[in-house]
C-alpha cells in the first residue's frame, strides 16, 4: 500500500493499495476515493508506484499475463486507467519492483521501470 500527504500538512491523506487486481483509494476514514480494475487475465506482478505529474497523483505496477508470457505496467489514477505501457515477453525473467525518478529536477516524475 502506498500512504500520501497530499497537502503537506503531515498527516497521511490518501492510502491506495490493491484489492484483488482492482487497485482502491481511501481517505483515513475510509471513505473510498476511486477504485480502477484491470483486465481479467492480467495479474499484479509487482506494488503500487506513486507518480506524482501536473494534473495529480497517478499509481503504477507491472502486470503479468500467464497465458501469454506477458509483462506490462499500468498507471491509474481518479480518472480511471491513465496508460498501459505495450506487452512485452517476460517468460522466465518476471518483473521486479516498480520504481520512478524525477530526472531532469523539475519535481515531477518523469521515467518508471519494472
């Protein structure tokens, strides 16, 4: 689970985590923010990345497919699936962790890998 200060007041605003291959959002209170599912077929193969970008917070994984060898990463956010990277064949290797950087200083996220 990934837990948020979204306005910098030191007290965690938003906790996002998985739910089945639905990735949910809640306020402390658990009052649910958003919940995105994914496709059928596709199953979490790595925690939940938070990207921070000019229109909010967006969350990334990597999935795998088992049917096809396949490995992906998907962002979602409030507004539902933001984008699916292409499938690529990841038999045998699998995933590791998600991570991003902010590259070029700029304090907005700019580069994730699996």
């Amino acid at each position: 689970p990934v837990a948020l200060d979204l306005d910098a007041d030191g007290r965690r605003d938003l906790l996002v985590a998985f739910d089945g291959r639905a990735v949910v959002a809640k306020t402390p209170e658990l009052t649910e923010r958003f919940r995105v599912a994914d496709d059928p077929g596709w199953d979490v193969a790595g925690p939940l990345a938070p990207l921070q970008r000019d229109g909010g917070w967006t969350f990334s994984y990597a999935q795998f497919n088992a049917s096809t060898g396949e490995g992906r990463v998907v962002s979602v956010g409030e507004r539902g699936v933001a984008w699916r990277s292409e499938p690529i064949i990841t038999a045998g290797s699998g995933q590791g962790y998600t991570t991003v950087d902010d590259l070029d200083g700029d304090g907005q996220d700019d580069v994730i890998g699996s």
